[in-house]
C-alpha cells in the first residue's frame, strides 16, 4: 500500500460544477455505480398521472 489514504474499497463518483451547482458527471453514471434510473419515466408518469387524479377529483368537490 504506497498511500495510507488509499484504504477505502470505493470512491466518490467525479462530479462536474462547484458550490452549489456541483453534480455527479451523468457520463461516469452507470448501473454498476449503483446509478440504474431504467424506470424512473414510468415512475414519473404514474406520479403525474396520479396528481392529474387527485386535482379532478377537489375539483368536484
């Protein structure tokens, strides 16, 4: 082990920006990182279809 810091088994993944604009670098993002959003538009369009749900029915009320 050359560098004492070196001991972790993981590392942050890089990221891209500063301060308050800072973000994860979509290119280094991948399902072995644990970066799998395959189903994320299906649950966005549940979630929208719910609240359109949800705003017709106080409508009625």
């Amino acid at each position: 082990m050359r560098d004492p810091q070196e001991r972790a088994t993981s590392k942050p993944l890089p990221t891209l920006g500063e301060g308050c604009v800072r973000r994860y670098d979509p290119d280094a993002l991948s399902p072995h990182s644990g970066c799998d959003f395959a189903e994320a538009a299906e649950l966005w369009r549940k979630l929208q279809e719910e609240a359109g749900e949800q705003s017709e029915t106080a409508q009625k009320e």
